[in-house]
C-alpha cells in the first residue's frame, strides 16, 4: 500500500488534504475563540473617582454593581491596627499586602450589640517582600484615593500568625481589630497626609505599590461556537480519512488487476493444446507371421 500511496497523484492528493485541514483547524480555533465572551464589558465609570460615603453603606452586604469603583476617602489610621497578609504576587515575588484599617470620616455608625461608634474600612496599602519592611501607617487626617474591592473569603483552618490574616477578610479582620466595618476594601493608590504624599509610589525603599487595575469581568461560554469548533476539527480529520480511503481503494483495485492478469493468463495456459498431441506416435507396421 505504501507504493500505492508514493505515486505522484496521491502524493499531490495528500498534500490537498493536509491544506484542507489545515483551513478547518483555522476555522475551528476561531469558533473557539469566539465561543468565550465577555459577560459584559470594562465600565470606563469605575474610574471616575467617587467619595466612599456615596457608593457603599456599612452593615449591608456588598453589591456588585460597585466593585472595581475608585473611591476617594478620608480618615485616620490607627497604627495599633495593622496586619500582613501572606502569599501575595508582586511582580513574579511572593511577599505580604499591607492591611490597616482606617477610621473612615463622616461615616456612619452602626447600632446594635458589639457596634463601635466609629465605621472602618481596611485599605490594602502595599505589599512588602520581608515583613519587617512594612512601616507603621502615617499619623493625622490621611486622603486617600484607591479601588473598592469585595471582601476576600477566608482561609479555613489556617492560622496566619500574630499579626498576620490569611486574606483581606472582613469578617476575619473585624475580630482581630474589634471594630465595624464597612464590607468591602480599598487597595489604594495614592495616600496625602499634610499635604505630603505618603503612599507605597512615594516610598523608594521595600515598600511598593499594589497598581491594581480594573478586574476582568467574567466570561461565559457560548456552546454554539464551541460545537462548530469541534465540528471543524471532525471536518479536517475526515479530509485525511478520505485520502487514505481513496488510496486503499486504488491498492485493492491493483490487487485485483493482478489477480485477474493471474487468472487470465492461466486460463489461456490451460487453453493451448498439448504439443505431443499434435504430432502421433509412429506406428511399427506389423510383420506378418511366417507359417512353416
């Protein structure tokens, strides 16, 4: 079969075939491309800073509607109240986020048993690679402007250490600092205190800044595309297959040339007279017998 398949027609037939598959794997990773969307798209209005008394309310439970939202906020920092938090990425390091909460102004206070008469928010101040790098919060009234970020689940069964969280967890936060809070945090980007710029992008030694951008919002699948893409890849697998079953095909067919050329040349052997039967014995004549 494989002199069959080396001559110059099913050569050229395969080379066809491998160009026709290769357009239906074109095709099929475009549909699959296509076949994961975005929900929706990046709000250009999350960028547009907004004060925080305005987009979230303490107490309540986080919409997201103002995830992802810049928010601009004032408040005090209390340097008893500040935690690391391990196992984040900065630039390929793993290090710390440096968490402190922040007695946010004009805030409003919560009532119930355990409320505080004060509202506080953590804000994600930087990260640092070895925790004896992270200075204590500036002093005095503090602006800051940052990204409003939901509350991260907390790590079950871990125990981070003193002075440490296993995640920017409210509910985890708010019974190591005894406080309220607002739900949700602010991964900031530029902090002011006396009309100096105290932040992680002023600061030129260990202690650098988050930079989180906007979230990518989420993808859902289209099943659709996703089953034309497998189609695809069924198409360019089929324009192989049948490459190799026209080349079979002209194999089995040569087989039964041969064996009909075979069957043929047999019958004709068997057809032609015998030569001895063409040319007689020569026959002694009898002599006579002589009588005494």
């Amino acid at each position: 079969m494989l002199k069959t398949a080396l001559k110059p027609r099913w050569i050229a037939g395969l080379v066809f075939a491998i160009v026709v598959s290769g357009v239906f794997v074109l095709l099929s990773q475009w549909q699959f491309g296509r076949s994961t969307q975005s929900e929706v798209t990046v709000s250009t209005t999350t960028e547009e800073p907004k004060p925080l008394t305005t987009v979230l309310q303490p107490g309540g439970f986080f919409p997201g509607s103002v995830a992802d939202q810049v928010v601009t906020v004032t408040g005090t920092y209390d340097p008893q109240k500040q935690i690391l938090v391990p196992g984040r990425l900065h630039d390929g390091a793993r290090g710390y986020w440096v968490v402190a909460a922040l007695a946010v102004e004009n805030a409003p206070a919560l009532t119930g048993a355990g409320a505080t008469p004060q509202t506080w928010i953590p804000v994600a101040r930087g990260w640092v690679a070895d925790p004896a790098d992270a200075s204590a919060p500036p002093s005095g009234s503090v602006e800051l402007t940052g990204r409003l970020l939901p509350s991260e689940a907390p790590v079950p069964g871990t125990d981070a250490g003193p002075g440490k969280a296993s995640a920017v967890s409210v509910a985890e936060l708010i019974n190591i600092w005894e406080v309220s809070s607002y739900p949700g945090f602010v991964a900031a980007s530029s902090e002011t205190a006396g009309g100096s710029d105290v932040s992680a992008s002023a600061s030129v030694g260990a202690f650098k800044p988050l930079n989180i951008g906007p979230q990518p919002p989420a993808e859902k699948v289209n099943w659709l595309n996703l089953f034309y893409a497998a189609e695809w890849v069924v198409f360019a697998g089929f324009a192989l297959f049948i490459w190799w079953r026209l080349v079979k095909d002209d194999y089995r067919r040569s087989l039964e040339d041969a064996l009909d050329e075979e069957q043929e040349a047999a019958q004709l052997y068997l057809s032609e007279p015998d030569p001895a039967d063409q040319h007689p014995t020569d026959q002694h004549p009898t002599e006579p017998k002589v009588q005494s």
